[in-house]
C-alpha cells in the first residue's frame, strides 16, 4: 500500500518533470530564436542555407536600435504609462472586486457585466470617441492620458480577475474575524489581503504586461516621442520596404528585459509589503 | 539672449541665401525666399510613413537644411507607420486635431478629399516659381475636380529585378511583352533546383497588380464613375496571371507573399523576376552583386502598359498656418532636398530638372526607370479604390490560386464588389 | 511610522492619530461600504465608455461613409440586413468561432497542465515558471514577426527542423494554404495566450489551503483524484473569469492576425475583428463597422451571460 503510493507519486513527479521541459522548450524556443537572429547579420538571415548558431556574430543590431530609434526615451515612456495604470487599476479595482465579491446588492450582476461592455465593444470603435474625449480632456498625446485610456481597458480584467480570487476565499475566515472585533476593513487587511497575495500579483502582472504590450490605443493616442510608447517605436522600424530582420529581433529581446527587470522589483515589494502586514497585525 | 540669437541666425541665413545663387531656380527661389520670409514662422506638424532606416535619415537631413533656411519654423515630424495611416488621419480629421502637412498618395487622394482632410493649393501651386519643372501628369496625381492638393516630393517607376545570370544561362533576354515574360518563367523554373521564374506578390500589397493586369488587357475598372470592367477581357487578365502559379512557375507561397517574401525569394536564389518600382533598389542593392541582378522594364500586356509611376505628395490639412507649411510643402520640390533624399534613399525625384542630373541620367540601373517614367500611368484615382482593392480583389484573386473559386466567380465577385464600393 | 502601519490598524476604534482610518473603519461598517468601494471605478468606466459605446450603437443605424459625406443619415436596420447576406461576414463569423473555441481550449489546456506542474514545486519550477511567463511579454509587434520568420517558406526555421526530422518533404507554405493558415495562427495565440492561464490559475492554486491536501491524502486520494475534488473545484471562479476574458480578447484583437494573415489566403482567417476594422479604415465605412461591431457586442454579451449562468449552475 505504502509503497505503492510511493510509486505513483514518482510517477506523477516524472509526469512532471516530462511536461515541464516540454512546455519550456515550446515557451523559449522562438525566444531563442529571436536572441540568435539578432546577433547574426542581415545576409545571414535572409539566405537559402539555414544558420541555427551565428557564423559572424554581430551586435550591430543593437548599436543601431540603440542610435535609431529612440530608444530611451520610448522605454521611460512606456514604463511610466505602465506604472500609472497598474497603480490606478489595481487600487480602484481591486476594492471594486472586493465589493463584488463580498457584498449582495441591487444590480451587481449586472455591474460586473458593465465593466466587461468596455472590453465587448470593439477597439475599432472605441479609438475615435476616445479620441475626442481625451482632446476635450485636453490630454491626448500625454502619458497620463493614455495610462487613463488603459486603465479603462484593462480595469474590468482587474475587477474580473480579482473578483475570482476573492470569490476563492472563504468568507468564514473574515467572520471569524470580525467576531474577534475587526472591522470589516480590519479584517480585509488582516485576513483577505495576505490569502489573495499571489492574485494580486498575477492580476498586477498581467496589467502590467498589458499595457506594457499595447499598441493600437498608443498609436492612435499619441503623436509624440515625448509620449510615444515602445511597441510603437518597435513597429515603426517595420519599414514599407524594409523589415530589418536583425533590429527587429534585437527589439523584441531589448524590451523583454526591462519588464522582467520591472517586475522583478515590483513583485519582490509586493509581496513583502502584504506578508509584511499579515505578521504584524 | 533669444533675442541676440535670432538676429544672429538672420544675419547667417541672408549670408546663406546670398551663397546660394548657383543655378537659375535656386537664384529665382532665393530671392522669392527672401520676399517671403516675414511671413513664415511658427510651428507645423507633418504626419509621413516614412519609417525604414534610409528614409528617415533622408527625412533627417531635408529638415536639417530646412531648418536652415527657414529658422524661425518649427517643423515636428511625426511618423506613423503606412499600414495604420489612414486611421490615424481618419481620426485626426474626425477629432479635428490635423497635422499642418500630410503625406499623400494618388491612391488615396480621392478618399482624403472626400472626407475633406485635405486643403486645396490651386493658387499657390499655379504661382509658384518651380511648377515649370513639374511636367502635368505631375498634378493629374494630386487633382481631384480642378483642385491640386499637393505638390510632388518624389515618385516610385514600376520596374523589374532580374537575375542576370540566370537569364545568361538560360540564353534569354528581359521579356517585353506578357507572353514573353510567361516564357521566360518557363525557362527558368527548375523545381529540381527549387528556381521559380517569378516572385508573384499575391498576399498583402497584392491587390495593385490585380488592377494592373486588369487594365493591361484592355478592360477600365471604372468609367465616369461608373463599373465598367469588361467581365471577358477581366477573365482573359486574371486566368493569364493565375495561370503562373496553377502551372507552377511562381512559388508555392505566392498567396501568402507580400512585399518582404517576394524579395527574400529573389534575394535568396528562389525566384529570377521580380516586379517592383524604384523604391527598393537600395535594399536589392545592398544585398546582391551587380552580376547578379538587373533592372528592366515590365512587360507591357496585350492593351496596355503594365508600368505605373507614382508621385509622393505633400498637401496641407487645415488653413491655419499655412504660409509655413506652404514652405515646407514647396521645399521638397527644390534640388537640394530632392537629390539628397536620392542620395539617401534611391528614391526617385518627381521635378524633371533634378532627374536630368547626372547622377541620375548617367547611371545605369536607372536607364529603364527613366523609360518607365515617361510611360507610366497613373495609379486609379476613385473614391473607394483602396477598400476594393484590399477587401474584394485580393481575396477573390487569392481564392482562385487556392482553388476555392474559379476565375469566373472571382471576377463575378470583383465586378460586384466595385458596384458596391462605388 | 509608514502609511503600511496606518493600513494595519486592527480596529475601527476611534485613534485620534489617523481619523482618516477610523473614519473608513467606521464607514466598513456601514451599509455604503459596498458601493463606496465600487463607484470610484464605476465613475471612470462611465465618464470614458457610454459616449464610445452609445456613438458606437448609433453608427450602425446610420450611412455614415466619410467619403460620402453627402449620403448620410439614419437608415434603420438596414446595415444589419445586409450583414444577413453579407458573404464576407458570414465566413468571418464562421471563422471566429473556430478562432475563439480552438484558441481558448488549446491555451487554456495548456496553460492548466503547465500551471499543476509547476504547482507540484519539483526541482526548477521556480526557473520554469518565469521561462513559461516569457511568451506573453514579448510584444505582439515583435512576436508576429519572429513566428512568421519562424515558419517562413524561404527562412523558416520551423520548416527546416521539420524537414530534417522528416515530417516534411521540402519547406511549407503555412500561410499560404488555407487549410493550414488556421492551425499555424492558433499555434502561435497558443504560445502568445497560455501562460496568461498559467499565471493565473496556478496564482489560484497557491491560494488554495495546503491542509485540505493533507486530509485528502491521509484518506488515501491519489493526485488525480484530489485534482478532481478539490483544485477543479475551488478554482472555478478563477477558471470562469479568465476564460470570459479571453474570449472577449480573442474575438476583440486583430494585431496577431494583421501581421500573420490579414484575414489570408481568400477569407481563410478573416474575421469578425478585422473585417470591422477594415471596413471603418479601408473603405472608411463606418456604418457598417459599427453594426459588425454591434454583433459582436451582442454575442459577446449573450455568450458571457448564459456561460457564467451555466457554470453558477452546475456549481448549486
């Protein structure tokens, strides 16, 4: 008996093992990919006989991203694009899904349903309307403007998400609480915030990403190199007639590595900041 | 301080200009410049897709000697990538936030003024001291009910890249009518050696060479406004160019490739023509050897001329400033700025005096661009041309080549589209 | 002391020190709480999306076409009877819907089997788990273009493994065949989409009490088992919400598509998201896109509405 759960737990563990690698290998492969093109130069990329390793390794792809396009001036855009709207999505949010989660009043369904309506409605559409109410706003081709028009896409995904998470939770543990003499904030902050910690992060993770990756709305948004975001900048070096293979790969890696950098941080401080909370109290 | 330096960069500016009579029209615009200059100043915005290396250095160094010239002008660049162009000066004109100057296109010319995004310069264009050398096909481009709309800063001629040395081997010269061309495919496709005869670009971008052959077989897309695509010669022009790729003379992908796949096919050994304009000269250049390649004329079809030239315009979105943004707009029609964005980019200059320049007549590789040029159409000019073209054309063609649909539904489908696009 | 401490003030019991907190101590126990929470968020989706969304709706009754200006005005239903017999929309609706099941399913399978290995926490989970983050961070602008690289007919190195381990005879075209187009861009929204269902189902996972494990494994339940018992069904809401958005996210967002396909070859991969973007800035014809975008709307919202009611059910 003994040793037969032993065995399948071994096997559940080479299960294991068997699905990581394989999922990691489909994860990074292309990554790497990307990585090896942008150190090879362009005759080596657009060529009949295939180069899996660089015969001549070049850095000049990321020499010429780093004198053409701007670069740290559209990376310093994005990232405070990105933390203005994680921080308004994830405050307003999160309360919101609180409520949600915890509390039965009139229409709340149909709330819920509200936040998704930005999301259901076609960006097609919404881009011009938007337009004119951050022109009348007087904010169009600012970051705040645009973190303000993210926020509005990527909040319902907030409140969606971070209402699962606190639905996750059951509600006997603030009861229990709030027994013991905790307001319902009180209890909030003791008990909920520190079981809904991983959530937060994900949820956070993903609105960073989000905005991070955004396109269309930067575009339409801002004009300016003084607003410009990266993936702009990153889908101007797709020429009419020219698709530098080499900077363009250069570019993916580049702007991975700031956002892993990024959330690294923000995540490690997060998660003090909640557990931190959760001892004390 | 501001006020010292302003005196100082006029002071350096007339020097400059006085520098500057070399040649006739450079003499006659510096003293027009000099009448003018008052009443320019202030800030312009000018939306362009340029986005590749070369252009924007092109770009670069035209606002650099702008700047110089007219140095109490603000000039902002602002890029936006060609794909996504038209939505951005969508909502500019919706939201009423335009640029000063816009890039335009022949193609999309009908489609701006109809939805009223683009100022007319009739007057200014008819008083203006270049205009002589800027023969009238120049304007046809930009005209739409009398109106000019733009001046022309540069121009693409349709022409064709062709592996020399291939066609050495194969004992051929560069075809000149359709039914040589299809011969030529036929002499050198080798499925042995993995060799296509043609790049057919039949995925994004596509759809312009489904008007071409269209019209080169005789029949107009549209007359008065009207449909009038001849449903039998359409059939002939459209069976004629599926007819490469169901005999196998093109490349497999064709359906799938767009501007980048034809030309890393032509660059990486796979196809021996390709058809373009001028505007990628310097990307085939930089990647192949002069025995490799070659330039030519396209072939002409059974009607008609397969061969278009199109002019890059400038024209103003709004009224407002537009003494400055004239400047601007007039400028690229200059020498200078035209012979330094060739040097930059390979571009062609739209002004016969710049394309008689040496550099250019001398050279060449640019020989069959120069017998284009003077042959060439215009690109269609209707209101609704891009939206058929990429919405209703090209997917019924690319349905043929996959087998989805014959040549006659297609061409059913195209002359029904156009009747709903119009 | 820090605003942290402020937070952690364990009562509402009145501190002269912070009235702030005790006054929302206070207000947490009143009946406004619930609402006071919401209408910050509720203000600012409302001052940016009822003008978009009702100017949306009333497109799609008007002829609105900027190139004809003069032609313009309110038309009825007569857009969405067109779309009735509109070719092109029929096969982007049909499309969309093998889009948007294939893609949800495959990305959330994947995404679930990656998610309950990495929870099991063996040796280099903590390595994969950012490995497997890192497709979902490389920007679509970016990312479209390397997988089309990737499986390019002349350049890809897709086709070359392929053709070296001998699946393939000689390179393939897989966006130029429709019925390969398809499967290769749902490949690719697989590998850009899963590990947004990664992320947050195993944040789900981790919020689960470790003791009910033990207990179930006291009483003898092998792994599947407790997978089955106690991880499917206290992940439900996370599952319910993640795959809601997604939906909407695969039937809303064109980019992907734009750079693989443009909706190529013939109608093969067009569909409802590009069609109306499309037809707003091709052919400038905003009425129409405004009713495409409507349908979409509605299905969206009917598909929401009944799928979190089915599941609410199954779960009472």
């Amino acid at each position: 008996m003994f040793s037969n759960l032993r065995r399948t737990k071994l096997l559940f563990d080479l299960l294991t093992a068997a699905i990581l690698i394989a999922v990691t290998l489909f994860a990074i492969f292309p990554l790497v990919w990307t990585f090896l093109t942008s150190l090879k130069v362009e005759a080596d990329i657009v060529t009949s006989t295939m180069q899996y390793i660089p015969e001549r390794v070049t850095f000049d792809n990321y020499v010429a991203l780093w004198q053409r396009s701007g670069f740290p001036q559209l990376v310093t855009n994005s990232l405070i694009v990105t933390t203005l709207t994680m921080t308004i999505c994830m405050s307003i949010g999160s309360l919101a899904a609180y409520s949600l989660s915890r509390f039965r009043f009139f229409f709340r369904d149909q709330m819920l349903l509200l936040y998704l309506v930005v999301r259901m409605f076609p960006a097609v559409l919404m881009i011009i309307p938007l337009f004119i109410i951050l022109r009348n706003l007087g904010m169009l081709d600012s970051r705040f403007g645009l973190a303000l028009a993210y926020t509005t896409f990527l909040m319902p995904i907030c409140v969606w998400m971070m209402k699962g998470f606190f639905d996750a939770i059951p509600v006997d543990l603030e009861e229990a609480a709030r027994i013991d003499g905790c307001t319902r904030l009180g209890a909030l902050n003791r008990i909920v915030l520190p079981l809904v910690r991983s959530g937060l992060v994900a949820t956070s993770v993903f609105i960073g990403i989000a905005s991070w990756n955004e396109f269309l709305f930067a575009l339409m948004l801002t004009t300016s190199q003084g607003s410009r975001t990266w993936p702009v900048g990153l889908q101007l070096m797709v020429g009419e007639f020219q698709l530098p293979w080499g900077t363009l790969s250069a570019g993916g890696i580049i702007s991975i590595v700031p956002i892993i950098i990024f959330f690294s941080i923000v995540q490690r401080s997060l998660i003090r900041g909640i557990t931190a909370g959760a001892i004390k109290g | 301080m501001r006020k010292n330096s302003r005196i100082s960069s006029g002071l350096s500016r007339r020097q400059f200009l006085k520098g500057l009579g070399v040649s006739g029209a450079g003499l006659m615009l510096a003293q027009a410049g000099l009448m003018r200059l008052a009443a320019q100043a202030g800030s312009i915005n000018y939306w362009h897709h340029f986005t590749s290396e070369s252009e924007f250095l092109g770009l670069e160094a035209i606002m650099a000697q702008f700047k110089e010239r007219y140095p109490d002008i603000d000039l902002i660049q602002e890029n936006i990538p060609n794909a996504d162009f038209m939505a951005r000066f969508t909502a500019g004109v919706l939201a009423d936030t335009r640029a000063n100057v816009s890039m335009v296109t022949t193609e999309r010319l009908a489609d701006m003024v109809a939805m009223e995004g683009l100022v007319p310069i009739t007057d200014r264009v008819n008083s203006w001291e270049l205009r002589e050398y800027f023969p009238d096909n120049r304007w046809t481009g930009i005209t739409v009910d009398g109106e000019i709309y733009g001046v022309p800063a540069f121009s693409f001629v349709d022409w064709m890249y062709y592996r020399k040395d291939w066609f050495e081997e194969a004992g051929i010269t560069p075809p000149t009518t359709l039914d040589e061309f299809r011969a030529a495919c036929v002499a050198l496709t080798d499925p042995a050696q993995g060799r296509y005869g043609f790049g057919m670009r039949a995925g994004g971008g596509g759809q312009a060479f489904i008007a071409d052959m269209i019209e080169a077989f005789g029949s107009p897309l549209v007359v008065d406004g009207e449909v009038a695509i001849d449903r039998a010669l359409a059939i002939e022009a459209m069976d004629f160019w599926s007819g490469l790729y169901k005999d196998g003379l093109v490349p497999p992908s064709a359906p799938g490739d767009s501007y980048r796949q034809i030309m890393e096919g032509f660059k990486t050994g796979q196809t021996g023509m390709v058809w373009h304009h001028t505007g990628s000269l310097a990307e085939i250049q930089a990647a192949m050897t002069p025995d490799q390649f070659g330039t030519a004329t396209k072939p002409t079809g059974p009607a008609d001329t397969l061969t278009r030239t199109s002019f890059l315009y400038n024209g103003l979105m709004k009224d407002e400033n537009a003494d400055a943004a004239w400047a601007w707009v007039s400028f690229w029609g200059e020498n200078d700025p035209a012979i330094t964005f060739l040097e930059a980019t390979g571009y062609f200059p739209a002004s016969t005096a710049v394309a008689d320049d040496a550099r250019i007549a001398e050279n060449p590789i640019y020989a069959p661009a120069i017998v284009s040029a003077a042959q060439g159409k215009l690109p269609p000019q209707f209101i609704g041309f891009a939206g058929w073209s990429q919405e209703i054309a090209l997917p019924a063609f690319q349905r043929i080549l996959t087998g989805e649909s014959t040549v006659e539904q297609a061409v059913d489908e195209m002359i029904s589209g156009l009747a709903d696009a119009l | 002391m820090t605003s942290s401490d402020v937070l952690e003030a364990p009562t509402g019991r009145a501190d002269p020190a912070f009235p702030l907190f005790s006054l929302l101590g206070r207000l947490s126990e009143s009946r406004g709480w619930a609402y006071f929470l919401i209408i910050p968020s509720l203000i600012l989706i409302m001052v940016v999306v009822i003008y978009p969304v009702i100017s949306g709706i009333l497109m799609s009754f008007q002829e609105l076409r900027l190139t004809r200006p003069g032609s313009n005005g309110y038309i009825g239903f007569e857009h969405y009877i067109d779309l009735v017999s509109d070719r092109i929309f029929l096969r982007a609706l049909q499309n969309t819907v093998v889009w948007v099941i294939g893609g949800v399913t495959s990305q959330f399978l994947l995404g679930l089997i990656t998610a309950l290995a990495l929870n099991r926490g063996i040796f280099g989970s903590r390595l994969a788990r950012i490995v497997v983050l890192l497709p979902w961070i490389l920007p679509t602008v970016a990312a479209g273009h390397m997988w089309a690289l990737m499986l390019d007919p002349r350049l890809g190195v897709i086709n070359d493994i392929l053709v070296r381990l001998g699946f393939l005879d000689s390179y393939r075209a897989w966006f130029a065949d429709p019925s390969t187009a398809m499967p290769a861009v749902l490949v690719v929204a697989l590998w850009q989409g899963f590990p947004f269902f990664t992320l947050m189902l195993l944040a789900g996972m981790q919020g689960i009490p470790d003791d009910l494990y033990e207990a179930a494994s006291v009483d003898g339940a092998n792994p599947l088992q407790e997978f089955i018992h106690i991880t499917l069904p206290l992940l439900r809401p996370i599952i319910v919400s993640t795959v809601v958005l997604r939906v909407i996210g695969l039937v809303n967002a064109p980019d992907l598509l734009i750079i693989l396909t443009n909706g190529g070859p013939g109608d093969a991969t067009q569909m409802l998201s590009l069609y109306a973007f499309n037809k707003a800035y091709a052919s400038f014809d905003f009425g129409y896109a405004g009713a495409i975008s409507v349908v979409m709307f509605i299905i969206l919202m009917v598909f929401t509405i009944v799928y979190v009611r089915a599941l609410r059910a199954t779960q009472e």
